[in-house]
C-alpha cells in the first residue's frame, strides 16, 4: 500500500468556503486501490501550515503528499511543476502575515521540481474526464510556500518523501460571484483521484509537451 497525505486549505481572503476542503472530503469516498488514504486542513497562514503538516508526517509517515489549494480564474486542475523559494504576499494570510520578497527558507536553494510525475497525473486526469494542464508557477502565497517548504523537507530530512501540488478552480457558487471558470466538488475530486492513481502506480511520465510560451 501506497501512504499518501492530501491536504487542503481552510477559507482566506474573504472567502466563506474553500472548494480544496470540499473536494477532498468527497475523495475520501472514492475507492483508491492501493492506496492509504489520509487528509488534513491546514491554516492559510505562512509558518503554520508547514508546521502542522510536519506534525502529521512525524506521526503517520506518508510516502507521498499531495498539498490541493485554490487557483481562483482557472479552468482545470493545474499540475504544479516547480516550487521557488520565494514569499511575496499580495494579501495579508489568515494570521494577518503579508511577508515581502522574504524566503520560505533562508539559504535554501532558489527551486525545486516537483517529486511527482506531474505529466502523467495530468494525462490521467484528462482521460477521467476532466480538463487539467500542467502549470509552471504555484504563486508566491501559501500555496507555494506549503509546496516549496514539503520539497525542501523531502531534499534535507524526509528521504524517500515524494511532494507535489495541485490547484483548483473556483466552485460553483464561488463564480458566480467573481465570473470566470468553475468546477463541482464531485469533478475535483474524480481528477484528485485519477492523479493519485497516477502516482501510486508510478505512471511514465509521456514525452509530450506540456510546456508554455509566456
């Protein structure tokens, strides 16, 4: 059996609800063979949500982490790729934080790669039915902060550990207020389990292009 930690964010910015959290309580009903299953919210604040997922890494040792947060305005699952150092908050996080070109690690290298096999969970997700892309940047907010401090904790002290994350659209109710694309709980979580699928089987990773001109 394959141990993997999902985790998801609690609402920020104003936000009543945070579609992460609603996905990965519909995955937890999803068969998943092979796979040990366990998930975890975590604050939408800098420091904390590392903090918190190390916690859980010490008592249950994950072979794997897949961190899912909100990418309000895109339309399918985004397969993040790389993971940078960087902390640049363009809004203040749940604790009030807003760091400014400040490093989620000092003196840690500028970048990781993704552990996971990020073009073969994209191409699994597709053939479930459900638009996905790889993306090249995670921002510089919590999210990448979670995917960048996972990575790091994997390349210093957790060896074996394979990291990846991957971001969502709006739901539903939450484009019908800010415009733009959406998708069900239900939609979210059919992609969330083909990509750990994905990764359990260790899928090759196929030679196609999933690179971007801007």
């Amino acid at each position: 059996m394959t141990r993997i930690l999902v985790t998801a964010f609690e609402p920020f910015g104003g936000e009543t609800v945070n579609p992460s959290q609603t996905a990965v309580a519909v995955l937890r009903g999803l068969a998943l063979p092979g796979i040990e299953l366990r998930t975890l919210s975590l604050p939408t604040c800098f420091g904390q949500s590392l903090a918190l997922i190390e916690r859980t890494l010490d008592d249950w040792p994950a072979d794997a982490v897949l961190a899912v947060g909100l990418a309000g305005g895109r339309s399918g699952l985004s397969v993040e790729r790389v993971a940078i150092n960087l902390d640049d908050a363009r809004i203040p996080d749940n604790a009030g934080q807003q760091p400014i070109d400040q490093p989620v690690v000092a003196g840690a290298p500028a970048a990781y790669f993704s552990a996971l096999p990020v073009k073969a969970m994209v191409a699994a997700i597709r053939d479930a039915g459900i638009d996905a892309a790889v993306s090249h940047s995670a921002g510089t907010f919590v999210c990448n902060h979670v995917f960048f401090g996972l990575s790091h904790m994997a390349a210093t002290r957790r060896a074996g550990l394979r990291c990846g994350f991957i971001h969502i659209p709006w739901a539903p109710e939450q484009a019908e207020h800010h415009g733009g694309p959406s998708l069900d709980a239900a939609g979210v979580a059919r992609g969330l389990a083909a990509a750990l699928m994905a990764i359990e089987t260790g899928a090759p990773e196929p030679t196609v292009s999933e690179g971007a001109l801007s």
